[in-house]
C-alpha cells in the first residue's frame, strides 16, 4: 500500500517538475521497506489550458527502520557539464540519531543520479540551500557549513552568524553568501568611520563570504549596517564591476513589513507590504519589460510590487506556491500561482498564469473560504489603477519641473542679453537679485549699477581710433556685415570675430544673432586677396583660445599673428541667415567686436587682455531689401567689373573656397584662362585683376575664380562658389575643356606625409602629458614636456609610424593609448595639489585638442 507525501513543485526552462515521495507500508517481520522519489514532468497546453504530464521517472532506495523526507529541490549548475539541472535534496533518518543526506540531480532523460551523500549528527533545518556543484550550504549552531558534490567532503566556513539571507552569483567572486552576524568592532580605528559607527549602534551587521575564494566581502556594499536587525530576505537583481568597485542592486524585506530598493549600498525608494512576516522574495521580467517582485508571506499570501514605483499592483490569499518562468513559450516570463486546495490533493488543480499584460491563463478556482472572485479582482483593479495614477502624477510633475527650470534659463539669458545692450549701449544695468529666481550667486549678490565709463575702451567715442568703415550687403538669404579697421589697431590685436545684437526688448527670444565670421586679407595695393577663417580647427571642436599654455602654444599663435599683421588684416566680417531678421519688418543691430589686445608681439597669449568694443549699429528693414539698397552689384565697364571692395568681401563671405591643381604631362595650360573668359564669361574686378567675377546666366553667376600659372604645364584654379552644386557644375564644364591626359587634384591642408608625422609626434606629446600628469611633480612635467616640442623631433619607433598611414591604425593607436591612460589613472593613489592639477589638465587637454585636429586634417587629405 503506498502513503502520499507533500509534493514540491520546481519550475524547470518552462516545465513543472512535481516530486513526491511514495513509500510502501512496513509489515511486521519485513527487514526494510523500499521508499520511490517519483517525479512528473509537466507542461502547460494552451488548448485545453491544463497542465499535461510529459514523462516521468523513479529513483527507489532501501529504508530500513528509517525515515525518509524532501528537504528541499532547486535548479543548480552542474561543474562537469556546466548544465543547469534540478536537484532535490533527501533526509535520511536512522534509528540511532544519525542523518544521512542524499543530494540527486534530475537530468533530461528523467533519470535520477546520486552525485553526493553525507551524514549529520543533527538535522538540518536552517537556512539549507543548493547552489552550483551542485552543493548544499547550511547553518546550524551559528556556523556556516558546505559541502560540494566534488569533494564530499563537509567543510565549515570561519565565520559565526545568526541568519542568511541571500545566497547567488557575484560577478568576479562566484558563489557569495550573505549573512548577518553580531558586530566585530575592529580594535583601531581605521576603518570606515560611518560603518563603525553603525555596527556599534545596532550590534550586528552585514558580511559576504565566497565560498570558492574563502575570503570575506564587506556587506555595506550591499546595504547599510543599520538594517541588519529587520532584514529578514534579500534578493540581489543586478551586480557588476566597474573600474574594480563592485555595483549591486538589490531588493529586501523586513520584518517591519516593509520593501526596501538599494542600489550601491544606499537605499532608493521603500513599499509597505499588505500583510505581515514576509519570509521569501523573487524577481520576474515581464513582457512589457517591468521587473515585479514578488513577496511570499508565512501566512500563505502573495503580493506583487513594481520597480518603477514601487507599488503593491497585486496581491493573493491562499497560496500555495509562487514560480517565475516562461510556461507558455513566449519569450517572457509569467508568474504561476498555486492556490491550496484542501478538496483534492494534486497541487496543479488550481493555478493561475499571469504577466500583467495581455497572458492571463486561470483554472476553475473555488473561492468559498476567500474573497469572491469579482471582489478579488476588483481589488487588484483598484491596485493597478492606484499605481497608474501615481506613476501619472510623477510624470506630470517632473514636466512641471522641467518646465519652470527651462522658463528660469531663459529669464537668466534674457536678462544677461538685456545686460549686454545697455552695456555697449553706455547705459547703467542693475542686475535682479538671484534669491527672487531662487538661485545662489557665486559672487556677492549687491545690487550696484555698472559705469560704462569705468571701461573706457568700450566708450562708442573711441570708434574713430580702430574702425575705418562699418557697411552691410545683402547676397542672396545672407545678410553680411563688415567693419574695416585701422591698420594701427590691426596691428595691436589679434583672434577678432563679431557679434550681432538685437536693439529690441524681446520678451520670448534671445536678441543675440547665430553668425559666422571671417577675416578678409587686404595688402595695401590690392594687387591679391585671400581669405581666412578665423579658426583652423574642424567646426565641432572649438577651442577656446584664452585657455592656451603659455609654453608649446604661444610660437604657433604669434606665428599666426605674425602672418595676420604681415598680410594687414583690416575688414572682419559676419554672415547671418536674413530671413528671421525680415520677420520683424524692421530691426537695429549693435555690432560687437571682440579681440585679444596685446601691448608687445612676445607677450604671453594666456595673459593678454580680451576686449569688446561698440563699432556701431546697423539698419534693416524690409523696405530697404526690396529696393536693393545693400545689394551687390557687379557690372561690366571697360572688360572689368565695377564692384566695390565691399561687394566683393560680401560675396567671399558667403562663398565656400575649393583648390585645384591642374597638371598636364603633353601640352601647356592655356585652354584654362580661355574657358574663364569664354565659356564662363569671367570679367576681372577692377580692384583685383587677379580675380574674376562669373557673369554666366544660372547658378554659375556669381562665382569667383582665380588662376594661377607656377608654371606652362601646372596651376592652381581656386573658386569661390555658393554651393556645392555650383562646384560640380564648374568642374563638369572645365573637364570637357581639358585634355584627357591632365590630372585635377582637390589641394587640402597640408600633405599626407607630413600631416602623419605630425599626428605621431602629438600622440607622443599626448601620451607623455598624460603620464606627467598621473606620475610627475610640477617642476618634472615641467622639464619633460619641454623635451617633446624640440624642432625636428622625428618619429623613432618604425612600426607606430606604418600604423599611423591608416585611419583604422590611427583608431587602434589612440584605443592601445586609452587603455594605457586608464592602466595609469587605476594606479594612481597620489593626493595632488590643486593648482597643479589645473595646469598639468590645461596641458592634457591641450594635447588633445591638438592630435584631435591633426586627425581631422589627415581625413580630409
């Protein structure tokens, strides 16, 4: 006759496993007994909606005068094949107080093996878990115990504590387990003073051991000290290593009745449980991808709480078990809920599957002794739209929060705006105070007005000293305004660009115009003409040039200042699009122009003074633009072109510059100058007989050109052209002119070769710097980066220079450098001090800024 025992239910890659003891009666004068652990493995058919059993299998042992019972079964790593398999741990009981532990893992095949046994002189009843060996982990007289199906062997862990809560996988570590133990107070103080202090006071904290390592973690990693008296199970959803500082994420509950979401040891956010003495916690990730933990109570009751809110969205009476898998395979996991049922003893007679989205799966369950079904799910509905609203009004009002933040920047640039115009303007400005828009200024908040006259050279009398002309031209959308300066004031400063402002009080815009820049080159005779930009870094890397170290820098700046002063730089111009500006109908701008001031040439670049001057103001209005007033106009007079210098500067400025050179190998390059004349019917402008003006019908109109012969059979064609589309209309023309046999070439800055070299040599530069910066003391960085910038240094590892012929070899060098950087700022354990620090950063950067425009040169050679 066989007795039934209780069955446990273990969820397994989507399938149910139902183990259950079956032993036959014992008969008197019989020497033993034979006890089966059976096993049904099962699966849900979403046509009928039930659990079907799928196979099952048998393991029969010998019980002679002895007890037999499931301790408990879970899924574990198996070490020799790396599978993931069911384990069930059994209780052997023998007449002479002895315990005899079996540990069985299932495999696919419904089979059962015996991987480990192991005998006790007491019984295990606390704190018993299976992890990856498999092994079985407990506690019994406060002391930790282990034993691993490859050693057989059980060994005790050297640490006393009084509960676990927590047993799993940390990443770098292997199996940890999480326990609470009365505090260890260490016997100096040299520890973490919060974590002594918090042990101290409550008398017991956290520890992690692992178990394969042997050596002890700190638990305030996983939360704080303090709650190691009401923590009763954790569960740890997410760890990870992040520049070898362990991250972990986890959830617990109390016996406060509480849940409590810690990320990094620091708690973020808690829910008050519906019921009382929750005892178990599990994760699931649902479809709609919301992590819900799930709450067991002693009492047989289950609730569910988001993530995201931290909300009781569910929650169940009766209960008898709670799993998490994907029994419906689709993709996801879904809760199984089984309900006790005391009419019938198969524990899969009533379930329920669920995800809180679009599965719902439910067998007939009898509610006579609970709440009535409508009310239940009534409840739950009321729940759900609880924690909607809730997550509903957060929403709402971090949008209000986001809101008023923007409204306050905005009133702050106004304002700033505001400030501005009066300030060029010559008027006193009162700043508001910062405590009415709730801010804190960084200098003293005294409302004093500002005197323009304590700054002299912002004065708009000043304006006949450096400004010679200021004028406006209309080209096409572009809106150009220029200012010529003196030659004497071009001499005295350099890095010059302008500024548009508004002359309104806008309430809802900024009044400052988006505008770019360009410094036109004159020589006194205007016998040519070039232009520049006011930066050569590529566009999405602007440096802020008052930044520069007063060493490696300063001969390239004057360089260019020197070249800038050589060549009398004397009109600056801006480009703004002229269609907001007609908006207004009629709008007065303030020009602005800003400059560096310098007193000699050798001045050091950091410590000169950064002025902004007042050159006038300017008049649009729609009226004007309609009848062409600041058009340009280019006519033909005599076989030249009759436009001004400033037509001409307009419509350089707005015009993109292309290089080419031209070579041919058989027969000389005259055809070119006759295609200017003929086919593109160029005039040359009056001022400048260098340059010709483009008066062909269509889009070619417009376009400037310039040849120039080095030599019979080679020159370089350079066009100023308003599109690329015009470009390509150019060059299609001029091919159909040239013989086959000429090579055109794009000419970009600077040769490959030379352009690599110098790339090798600032990576170089970039490295060392950094290295200085990590290892060095001020006057060692100092010395060394001295010895990067001697003139000539060439490249002496051959193989950094081959891999600098490629832009794949140019990433991987700058990879390898960025994790040597990183090697170094793990290493580092250095207090430095801050004025330091801020130079050798400024130098760092520096470095960077510099490899980083070599690099984008190399990309457009």
């Amino acid at each position: 006759m066989l007795l039934s025992e209780p069955q446990h239910v273990l969820s397994y890659n989507g399938e149910l496993l139902v183990f259950q003891l079956s032993k036959t009666k014992h008969v008197e004068g019989a020497a033993d007994r034979t006890v089966k652990l059976c096993v049904r493995r099962m699966a849900f058919d979403r046509d009928t909606q039930l659990f079907v059993q799928m196979s099952s299998g048998a393991f029969s042992m010998r019980a002679k005068h002895s007890e037999t019972e499931i301790v408990c079964c879970d899924c574990a790593t198996h070490s020799e094949t790396g599978i993931v398999l069911p384990c069930v741990l059994m209780k052997v009981k023998k007449q002479n107080g002895v315990f005899e532990q079996l540990l069985l893992l299932l495999h696919s095949s419904d089979r059962f093996e015996q991987c480990c046994h192991f005998k006790l002189d007491y019984e295990l009843k606390e704190d018993v878990r299976l992890f990856a060996g498999p092994s079985v982990l407990w506690r019994h007289a406060d002391k930790l115990f282990y034993i691993s199906s490859g050693t057989c062997k059980v060994l005790s862990a050297p640490v006393q504590l009084s509960s676990v809560v927590w047993t799993g996988e940390i990443e770098g570590e292997g199996t940890v387990v999480l326990g609470i133990r009365a505090a260890c107070l260490p016997e100096s103080e040299d520890g973490d003073e919060f974590s002594t202090s918090d042990r101290a006071i409550w008398g017991s904290e956290f520890f992690g051991y692992a178990i394969e390592m042997q050596k002890m973690l700190t638990g305030t990693c996983f939360m704080p000290h303090a709650y190691s008296r009401v923590v009763s199970s954790v569960c740890v959803c997410k760890n990870e290593r992040l520049k070898k500082q362990l991250r972990i994420s986890a959830v617990a509950i109390t016996h406060k009745n509480q849940l409590i979401w810690f990320q990094d040891g620091v708690p973020k956010g808690v829910c008050e449980l519906p019921y009382e003495k929750p005892c178990l916690i599990k994760t699931a990730v649902t479809s709609s991808n919301d992590l819900l933990f799930i709450v067991s109570f002693s009492s047989g009751n289950i609730c569910v709480v988001r993530r995201e809110n931290l909300q009781v969205t569910s929650k169940w009476q009766k209960v008898k078990s709670v799993l998490v898998d994907d029994f419906i395979g689709s993709g996801t996991e879904q809760l199984l809920l089984l309900f006790n049922d005391d009419s019938n003893t198969d524990v899969l007679n009533m379930f329920k599957i669920m995800d809180f989205g679009k599965i719902n799966y439910e067998s007939g369950i009898n509610y006579k002794d609970d709440v009535p079904a409508a009310e239940g799910l009534k409840e739950n509905g009321l729940l759900t739209i609880q924690a909607l609203e809730t997550r509903l009004q957060a929403g709402l009002t971090s949008v209000r929060e986001l809101q008023q933040h923007l409204g306050l920047k905005k009133r702050v640039i106004l304002e700033s705006c505001r400030a501005l115009i009066d300030l060029v303007e010559g008027r006193s400005h009162i700043l508001p105070s910062a405590k009415k828009e709730g801010l804190v200024s960084l200098w003293d908040d005294v409302e004093k007005p500002y005197s323009v006259s304590k700054e002299p050279s912002l004065t708009p009398k000043l304006q006949d000293h450096f400004i010679e002309k200021l004028w406006q031209r209309v080209v096409g959308d572009n809106l150009v305004v220029g200012v010529k300066l003196t030659e004497s004031f071009c001499l005295s400063v350099c890095d010059i660009s302008l500024s548009l402002v508004m002359d309104h009080d806008f309430s809802l815009m900024s009044p400052i115009i988006e505008c770019r820049n360009k410094i036109i080159k004159v020589n006194e005779i205007f016998s040519a003409l070039s232009v520049s930009s006011c930066q050569i870094e590529p566009p999405q890397k602007k440096m802020k040039l008052d930044l520069r170290s007063k060493n490696d820098l300063k001969k390239e700046f004057h360089k260019r200042c020197s070249k800038t002063q050589l060549d009398k730089t004397n009109t600056v111009t801006a480009v703004t699009n002229l269609s907001p500006l007609l908006a207004f109908h009629r709008v007065c701008c303030a020009v602005l122009l800003h400059a560096k001031k310098q007193k000699h040439r050798n001045d050091d670049f950091r410590k000169s003074k950064r002025i902004t001057l007042f050159c006038g103001k300017i008049l649009l209005n729609l009226e004007d633009i309609s009848n062409e007033k600041y058009s340009v106009n280019m006519l033909k007079d005599n076989s030249y072109c009759t436009g001004s210098v400033e037509d001409i500067v307009a419509i350089l400025a707005v015009s993109i510059r292309f290089s080419f050179q031209i070579v041919s190998s058989d027969c000389t390059l005259t055809r070119v100058n006759s295609w200017l004349l003929g086919e593109m019917d160029c005039v040359p402008f009056k001022e400048c007989h260098d340059m010709v003006f483009s008066h062909k019908a269509g889009n070619i109109y417009g376009t400037v050109f310039s040849w120039t012969l080095k030599n019979p059979f080679e020159g370089v064609l350079t066009l100023f052209c308003r599109s690329l589309t015009v470009l390509f209309q150019c060059l299609h023309s001029l091919t159909r002119v040239l013989p086959p046999s000429c090579d055109v070439k794009l000419l970009k800055s600077g040769s490959k070769g030379l352009l690599t070299e110098q790339l090798a040599l600032a990576l170089e530069k970039e490295m060392f710097t950094s290295r200085s910066f990590l290892f060095s003391k001020e006057n060692k960085a100092e010395n060394n980066l001295t010895r990067w910038n001697e003139p000539g240094r060439k490249i002496s590892d051959p193989p950094v220079a081959s891999l600098l012929d490629s832009e794949d070899g140019v990433q991987h060098f700058r990879e390898k450098l960025q994790n040597e950087r990183e090697q170094c700022v793990l290493s580092m354990n250095e207090m430095m001090d801050g004025t330091l620090y801020q130079k050798m950063a400024l130098k760092v950067a520096e470095a960077q800024l510099r490899s980083d425009m070599i690099v984008w040169r190399l990309s457009k050679s």
